[in-house]
C-alpha cells in the first residue's frame, strides 16, 4: 500500500514542487535506478531501512549530498538547503528554550508581585492562542512569529504551574517537577515506539488521532460552557476519579500527536523539504510537549489534592 503524507507542510511542499517530494522511486531499494514521477515512495511505510534507516537513531536521516537508503539523493530546490534532523532539533530546542525562559518569568514573579504575575499569564494563554492559530492556518515559517509564539506559551506555562502549585498547596517545585520529569518520560516513551515501529503512524492512525483530538476539544468546550452556570461543569477537570481518567487519555491523545509529528519530520527529510521548514516542524513539536507538560502537570495536581485531603 502507498502511503501519503497527511502533514499539511509537506502537501505544501509537494504542491509547489520543492525539493522534488512527490518523486518515487521505482527501482527495488539497495540496486541502482533513477528517481521517477510519482505519488511518494513504493517501499511500503514501516519496513525496515536496510541502510540509512532507524536502526542508526537520528544519525541514520538522510543528509543532503548522502545518498538516502542507498540511492541517489534529491536534489533540494534552487537557493536553499534540504532539511536535515540538525534543522528541526536545532530549531526545536530554540522554542523550547523560549517556552522555558518565559516560563521562568512568572514562576517566580508569583512571590514577589502575584497581581502582575497574573496578569502576564493571562496576556501569554490570550496571546498564545491567536498567535498559535495564525501560524497553525497560515504554516507560516516565520521564526520570529514562532519565537514569539514561544515566549507568549512560556508566559501562560510558569504563571499556570504555580497557580496549580499554590491550588494544592504544594512546595514550589515540588508538582512542576514531577510534571516535567512525566513530559520527558512520555516523550522519550513515544521516541522509542516509533523508532522500533512498535507504533506505525497511518493514514489511518492520523485519521483516528484527528477525531479523537477534536472529540476532546468539544467535550471540555462543553465542560467549560457548563461550568459557567454549574460549578465544575461535569467534573471533568476536576480533582477525582472522573477527572484523572479524562487526563491520563488527553495524555494519550497528545503522545499519539507527537508520534505524527515524528512521522511528519521522517517524511519532510526523506523528501528533501527546503530547511526553513524544519521551523515549522518545531512549532508543531513545541505545541505537543506544552499540552503534554500541562496535562502532566494537571494529573500530579489531582493526585496530590485527593491525597492531600
């Protein structure tokens, strides 16, 4: 079976004709033969590489001017570069660094001017939200809006972390570190999965991670909408037994994103994609681990407030 990309930024590629992607390869994987028009590559998705595949780890990618599982590299689109796994953990770890540098901010600005401190938090969950949105719709590339994106996440994460803290009336530190100790622990869970190809990312595994990504969405909007006039809503956020359940799948939902985003990068350097993707790739990454870190974040809350009690 042949499988397409169902990332939005390589469709996007393809319909421009960067970087050749789209190309297939005709000739059987190892042996010698040309790169031909077509619907993306004949090997089947999920076998293993017989060369440069996954069994080297990130080092295994194709870099420009290597031959990609033994064959002739593509060529990258006139006046830019192919992006290469440097690209995206570079790139990525310049948002990530942001989210946590603004995170910093009002963490701490929390003991010493709590109004303020509010009041950024409020401004970075607004902020981050339409910012989030333009680039999501947009694709944009832009890494300053991406950039800015991060430092506006960073502002909503350090001031909700101590807001949860303080709700639970934990020891600074003492939830935030179990919350990113549990980020980390997924990620790396769901690095491996995908590695090994214990998880296989489908068309129909997007499909199926879509639809229950907006079931989600739509079932906290109603909770949300509920709470307005029943306090609590329908309990889905908060501390027992209801509430720990709907985390541990929004955790789920949000490892299963990051398995996509992983499927999304494979296929943008095996395509050749020009580099100042790799920013996008990032952004899409940097979301994930944030709703990932905040979801960890609200379960060692719950944990801690019903044992407290």
């Amino acid at each position: 079976m042949r499988m397409r990309s169902s990332n939005p930024v390589l469709k996007r590629a393809m319909r421009s004709g960067q970087a050749g992607y789209g190309q297939s390869y005709q000739a059987p994987y190892g042996q010698g033969g040309q790169y031909q028009q077509g619907h993306g590559y004949q090997q089947p998705y999920g076998q293993p590489y017989q060369q440069q595949g996954y069994q080297q780890g990130y080092a295994g990618y194709p870099q420009p001017g290597q031959q990609p599982y033994g064959q002739p590299p593509m060529a990258p689109a006139a006046g830019t570069g192919a992006m290469t796994i440097d690209d995206v953990v570079m790139r990525s770890g310049m948002t990530i660094g942001t989210v946590i540098l603004g995170a910093v901010v009002t963490y701490f600005l929390y003991a010493s001017n709590p109004g303020l401190a509010l009041g950024l938090t409020f401004i970075g969950a607004i902020g981050a939200l339409i910012m989030g949105l333009i680039i999501g719709f947009t694709q944009s590339t832009n890494a300053a809006l991406i950039l800015v994106y991060a430092g506006l996440e960073g502002l909503f994460v350090g001031g909700i972390s101590r807001v949860f803290e303080m709700s639970a009336g934990a020891a600074p530190g003492a939830l935030v570190t179990q919350a990113v100790f549990g980020t980390i622990f997924a990620f790396g869970t769901m690095l491996a999965l995908y590695r090994l190809r214990i998880i296989r990312v489908t068309n129909t595994f997007v499909k199926v991670v879509s639809v229950a990504l907006i079931a989600a969405l739509v079932m906290l909007l109603a909770n949300f909408v509920i709470g307005i006039f029943i306090p609590g809503g329908l309990g889905l956020r908060e501390a027992g037994p209801l509430g720990i359940v709907v985390s541990l799948v929004m955790i789920l939902i949000a490892c299963a994103t990051l398995a996509i985003e992983f499927r999304g990068i494979e296929d943008g350097i095996a395509a050749g994609v020009p580099n100042k993707l790799a920013w996008q790739f990032a952004f899409g990454l940097t979301v994930s681990l944030v709703w990932l870190y905040i979801e960890m974040l609200r379960l060692v809350w719950m944990i801690s407030t019903i044992f407290s009690d």
